[in-house]
C-alpha cells in the first residue's frame, strides 16, 4: 500500500485540488447511484460512500483526501468541534491550548501542514528552544516549535473546510445491511436533532482511539478476530490538563526570567510532564495562563476521580515547586483528563483493515509505530500519515467491488 507523501511540501496544495496521487480514481460515487453529490436518504436514512468516524488529524485528513476525490463523504464527531486531540478551549476572556502544545517539523505529513499553514497565517514560530529540567536545572534544548495564535484548533478547523461533519455524534452501533452496505446507529450527544441519528455508507473509516473503537466493533458482525485482537493489543497512556490564570502583574515577573520558562519539559519526575506558558502564543495578551501536563503515573491516579480541581491544584503546587512560587495560586482554574492522551505501543501498519468482504479500516496514532522515534511530533505525522493511508485503502476497495 503506497502512501501519497512524496511530494511532502505540496502535498495539502495536492489534496485541495482533488490531485491524490497515482491510481485514485473512484469509479462510482453514492451521487450516481442515489441522484445527490452529497447526501441521499432511502427510507429517511443517510446515504454516503464513506463515514469516517472522529474529528481528529487522521479523519481529517482521510476524509478531506476522499472528499476531493468526488466520494461522498462523511464524518461522525461524539464532540461540538474538529481537532480530536489538538484542541482549544475558551478560558477567562480568551482560550488556553489543553491538548497538543504544538507542531514541530518531525516527519513529512506535518512538514507540509506546518509550511501550508504558515502560509495562511495560522501558525506561527511560538519558539526555537525548550527548557528540560534536570538536577534542579533547566537545560535549553533546540527544538521549532510552531503554534497557532487563536488556538491550535485552528489546525483541525482548516483541514474540516469544506467537509459534511456531524457534531455531538457517538456511534452507538455498526452493523451490515441485507445489501452488503454498513449501518451506522448514532447516540446524539449535544441535544441537536438537526442531523439523522443513522447513516449508511459503503465503506467505514474508524479514526479514534482502540478502546472506543471496541465500544461498537467488538461485537458479533462478522469482522476478523486477528484485527480484533490487534485493536485490544492497543494501550494508551492518559494525561491530566491543568490550566491556570494568573493576575496581570506577574506579567512583569515573567519579562525578567530565563524565556525558557515558555516551555519546560520535565523528563525525570513522577508528576509533572511538561508546563507551557500558553499566554505567550496569543497576539491578545491580557494575563498570564499557564497550562501543565501530568505524567501518566500522575494522571492513572485520577482517571476515575470526580473532582478533578484537587488534581489540577497537585500540579500547580509542583510546578511552584521548581519554577515560581506563585504558580500555586491562580485566579482561576480548569482542569481536563485525556484518557486516552497519548498511544503507547501503535502498530507498525499504515493503517489497520478489518478484512473480510466489507470495507472498514481503523487509523490514527494506534497506527504508524514504525515510522519515526517516538515521540509527541511523530504521533502527529503518524496520524496524518495514517489518515492518508486509510483514504487510499478505502479508495482501492470501492474501486475493486466497481460501486
């Protein structure tokens, strides 16, 4: 299976003008088979070429792939906005990055989606060093980091232009219809009945973390019990978010210390992973706001705890710890739980096809663990590379079956 990368600096120019590479040519699309480009109803049921379940990079980026191929597409997202993982949420008077801190240039897919962005003036170089704290000390380390100055949702927001996306959309239940086309059953999760709550589609992409995934395959409809058992062989590690406001004056303290306090990563401790001084990304400064990552060690201690404020507080009292003692008293604070933060063992595919006589292919970082060291810039390349894949993969099985 050939992955449409090589021309990395072109390739999202390539991919918005429906170019995606040697061999893909749909042969026939729901539009020629139902009378609607876009979307059909039979019996008030949505008719697509191809679902992609989840909002994230490699969704994204398989759906926008298979979109501008002629597919009719659709994507199925249980949250109100795209970005899965790379996310953005609105704080005191402004918005704080809670998910990815940033992208680096590590590996081709995101090579091209940091030049392409840059390009729009979505992202920006936030900084060329990053401090690592060790024995007390912090260590610069050369490292690009580029990030959006409205929030790194920006990112998932630019790759779902143009794309039919339901929001506030779980997948319930996935089952085969009597004419060899999957079923999809949909939980509405955000209270709009707008959207059908069930849709059909000739093939299905599944782009969100193993252990969800398993909610709605794991389950008697014929799919292989090896792709089953490589889907429960997947383990993630979670993380705690906490995000902090502080009073504007402390801005002044900020001015006068080591700038790579910006970005502080902290390889040897228990509890803490990285700090982040989000407030310096936005053009509209109005206070400090710090964000935290938990080790996981840290966060398995608060996966099932209700009141996250008392984890988010543990943070902050560390940081104060090793960077400035006002960092445990905020004006305000909010705290997330990613359960499924980062992959810890992905497999060594480009994407994972469930195999039998119906398309459905899994994608996202689960897949793509042999293709650069790892670390959290290749996790990102690897579901975008993925999300490629799968595009191709689904492309060629609708092309075989000739519908």
């Amino acid at each position: 299976m050939a992955i449409n990368l090589r021309l990395a600096r072109n390739l999202y120019t390539r991919i918005k003008a429906g170019l995606s590479g040697r061999g893909f040519n749909p042969p026939l699309r729901c539009a020629q088979l139902f009378g609607n480009c876009q979307l059909s109803t039979v019996n008030s049921m949505s008719m697509f070429d191809v679902v992609a379940i989840g909002a994230g990079m490699a969704g994204l980026m398989c759906a926008r792939q298979l979109r501008q191929a002629g597919y009719a597409v659709a994507v199925v997202e249980k949250s109100r906005g795209p970005g899965g993982r790379v996310a953005t949420r609105r704080v005191q008077g402004g918005r704080a990055d809670h998910g990815a801190r940033y992208l680096e240039p590590q590996g081709d897919a995101v090579r091209g989606l940091i030049e392409d962005l840059v390009d729009r003036d979505l992202l920006k170089l936030w900084t060329d060093t990053v401090g690592e704290f060790r024995n007390g000390e912090i260590a610069a380390i050369p490292k690009s980091c580029y990030a959006a100055p409205d929030g790194m949702n920006a990112i998932g927001k630019y790759l779902a232009e143009g794309l039919d996306i339901w929001y506030g959309r779980r997948v319930q239940a996935i089952s085969r219809t009597d004419n060899q086309m999957w079923h999809l059953a949909l939980e509405v999760t955000d209270g709009n009945l707008d959207k059908p709550q069930e849709s059909i589609a000739k093939a299905v992409v599944v782009a969100i973390p193993a252990p969800q995934a398993l909610m709605f395959l794991d389950s008697d409809i014929g799919l292989q019990p090896d792709f089953l058992d490589k889907l429960r062989s997947i383990e993630y590690d979670p993380c705690i978010a906490a995000i902090a406001g502080y009073p504007a004056a402390k801005q002044q303290d900020l001015d006068s210390l080591n700038p790579l306090r910006k970005s502080v990563f902290f390889p040897d401790n228990s509890d803490l992973d990285w700090i982040g001084l989000d407030s310096s990304k936005r053009i509209d400064l109005s206070q400090p706001v710090f964000v935290v990552h938990s080790s996981a060690v840290f966060a398995e201690r608060y996966l099932e705890a209700v009141n996250l404020e008392v984890a988010g507080r543990e943070l902050l009292d560390r940081a104060a710890e090793y960077l400035m003692p006002w960092l445990k008293e905020p004006e305000w604070l909010q705290v997330h739980r990613w359960r499924y933060a980062f992959c810890r063992n992905s497999l060594p595919v480009a994407c994972l096809p469930a195999g039998g006589n119906l398309p459905l292919v899994c994608a996202g970082d689960l897949c793509g663990g042999d293709s650069l060291p790892d670390s959290f810039a290749s996790r990102i390349d690897g579901a975008l590379r993925s999300g490629l894949a799968a595009a191709n993969w689904v492309n060629s099985q609708l092309s075989e079956t000739g519908v």
